[in-house]
C-alpha cells in the first residue's frame, strides 16, 4: 500500500505544489478566501468529487466528498487556507490545506479497494472566527468516524493538546461632565474598564495556574478634560478544559459586573469571536500516524509542546476522534510561526518533500484505521471514555 500511496502522491505533486504557490501570491483573510476556496474545489472537482461551496452557510467554506461503492468508516480531511493581515501565509495554511486536499485526493484513489467515504472539508478563518465552530455547531461532522489534519511548523510534533477560549466583550454606559469643572456631575466608563482589569489582576492568584486571561481597552475616552461616558475593553479567557474555562469565564464576568457596580455605570457582556474548545488528541489514532510518518521517512515525531494557543480543531475533536499534528518545514529551528519568513519556508524544495511525506501519512493512517475494525475500536473506545 505504500509503494502506491508514494507513486500517487509523485503523481499528483505538480498539482499540489502549483495550488500551494497560487494561494501563497494571492493571501486572503478569513471569511475573504474566495480565490483559494475555488482553487481547492476545481482541483477536487477535477479528481471526482461531489463538492458542494458555499457549504453550511459559510461563504468561502467547502464540503468535498467521495463515496466508495462499498461501506466502510468515513474519514475527513480538515483544509485551512486563510492568510494572516500583512504578512500574508505567515501560518503555513497555504501548504496546510494542500496537504489536506492532497490526502483527501490520493485516498478517493484507492478507497474504492477497500470501502468507505472520504471528506475533505474547506474550513476558512482559522486565525479569527473559524468556520470549523459553525461546521461543528451545525452537525456536520456528526457522521464523521475520523478527522485529521497536519499544520506546518518547525518539527514534527505529535497532536497535543490546546486551550479552550472564550472571548468577552464589557461595555460600559456612564456620563458625561467637565472633568475640572463639575466631575461631580459625571460617570466615569473609563474608571470601571480600569476597575475591571484590576480585578481581574487580583483574581489571577486564585485561578489555575495553566489558565491565561489577556484583554485591551479599545475605546476610553476622547479627550482627558470629558469624563468618558463610554469604554468597551475585550478580553479571551483561556483554559485546558472547557468546563473549567465557563467557570473561570464566569468570575471573570463578575470583575466587570462589581466594575459596573462600584462606578455606577451600565454594563453590557457580549461575545465579539467564537469560543473554541480545547484540542483533545486521540492518542491512538496520534500514535497511528506517528508509526506512518516513521514508514514513509524514518522520522520520529517529537511530544507536543505545552498548550499556550487555541485552535477550532478543538471544537470537532469534541464530537469525533482527531488530531492534528504538526509537520517540519524548515532546518531552521528559530524561526517563529506567523511571520513573513515561515511563509517563506513554504515555497521551498524541503518544504515540499514534506508535504508529500505528510500526505503518505495522511492517506495510511486512514487505510489502516479502515482497514482494521480493532483498531478502530480501540479509537473509538478512547474516544468515548476521555473527558472533555
């Protein structure tokens, strides 16, 4: 099986490396992605898939999906390609999403062997508000046995974990006045944002330490001699777990409601993002492809580094067994992902060999789980029992 995986990936390779460059000279933000989104389409059109765009209400979102002519699992590739404002594919989503595609492609070749459907889905806006909440919330991945997906970066990694998030948004109404003439006379909004992130700051010895709570005022006042009658300050509120991150979202709320209190102003709690929920690896289904990328390249993948970011994989590994590896691109280890020198790294000779590596491994985890009811068992079973 891998000898032919390899040759259909050398086959298909100009392919993949002409979709990756195209999406890399034309960046789009998320939810803008309309150029990129054609291109993967036209490519998995062109290769026999029923594709439907503008899918669960997400303009620039995708569903490409080949049924075989026998039953088996369903597998689903996750494709990213929204790019980063100024810096462009400083995230890598130009090669992660050809990854994606790739694999979804190379497995549609050979799934008719062995039985069962494979889905690549399009999943636009992963550095903001990403479509994979909307995808999730709207049951599409309910019938999904196995979703997977490799992100560029500077070593293979195994999947690991992430954060769960919650952004919130505090407005605060009070009223104007002369600052120096008649202070009396207002209610300072500015007053209970500061208020609220010195709360918040005293609350910090309370909360775990692997939590993290970061905010900004974006709007304090215009002049300093006009008691600000408005203030809205926004905050993401960051956990392992999602249940102790709606606790801790919880108290946070409280800092801005005994703000709004002390200060005499009126508040108004809002979400301004998606929340997304922590990444939980399936570890058997993570140790599968580890062994894959080991048979194709005689690489060793390296343990996940502590969670410290937040990804809306999280969301769907809470409704089907997933992961989400990170693969090498680079020989240079100091360079940092989200900046104009890792979309570089993108374009080159060594990032495309692993591309195509990635890819094999990819498509042979999906055989191999495919294939062997067991092990799937097994995946399924952890999946199950592991607290979310």
């Amino acid at each position: 099986m891998k000898d032919k995986v390899i040759e259909l990936i050398n086959a298909l390779t100009p392919e993949l490396n002409e979709l990756s460059l195209e999406i890399y000279k034309n960046p789009e933000l998320g939810y803008e992605e309309f150029k990129a989104c054609k291109l993967h389409t036209d490519l998995l059109k062109k290769y026999g898939f029923n594709v439907q765009t503008n899918f669960s209400g997400v303009e620039t979102g995708f569903k490409a999906e080949y049924k075989s002519n026998k039953p088996g699992l369903t597998v689903a590739y996750m494709a990213e390609y929204d790019a980063l404002p100024e810096i462009g594919h400083g995230c890598g989503h130009n090669l992660l999403g050809t990854v994606s595609t790739g694999a979804g492609i190379i497995l549609k070749q050979i799934i008719d062997e062995i039985g069962g459907t494979v889905i690549v889905f399009g999943t636009p806006a992963e550095e903001t508000s990403g479509a994979k909440v909307t995808y999730v919330k709207n049951h599409e991945f309910d019938n999904v046995d196995i979703a997977m997906m490799a992100h560029p970066g500077s070593e293979y990694t195994r999947s690991g974990s992430s954060l769960a998030l919650e952004p919130v948004q505090f407005e605060f109404y009070g009223k104007t006045a002369h600052a120096a003439a008649s202070p009396e006379k207002g209610v300072n909004a500015l007053d209970a944002a500061i208020q609220t992130f010195n709360s918040i700051n005293a609350l910090r010895e309370h909360i775990k330490s692997d939590s993290r709570v970061h905010g900004v005022i974006m709007d304090g006042g215009r002049a300093a001699n006009i008691v600000p009658d408005y203030a809205k300050c926004q905050f993401y509120v960051r956990s392992t777990s999602k249940t102790y991150n709606l606790e801790l979202l919880e108290k946070i709320k409280n800092c801005a409601r005994g703000a709004a209190l002390a200060t005499g102003t009126e508040l108004k709690i809002s979400k301004y993002e998606f929340s997304y929920d922590n990444m939980v690896t399936n570890e058997t289904l993570s140790d599968v492809f580890g062994e894959k990328i080991y048979e194709v390249a005689g690489i060793k993948m390296s343990e996940p580094p502590k969670s410290s970011g937040s990804i809306d994989a999280g969301q769907v590994s809470q409704v089907c067994p997933a992961i989400h590896p990170y693969f090498d691109i680079t020989n240079d280890k100091n360079i940092a992902g989200h900046t104009r020198e890792m979309a570089s790294c993108t374009l080159t000779d060594y990032a495309k060999r692993q591309m195509k590596n990635t890819i094999a491994a990819l498509v042979l985890t999906a055989t191999e789980v495919m294939q062997n009811p067991k092990l799937y068992e097994k995946i399924k079973y952890e999946f199950d029992h592991t607290e979310k």
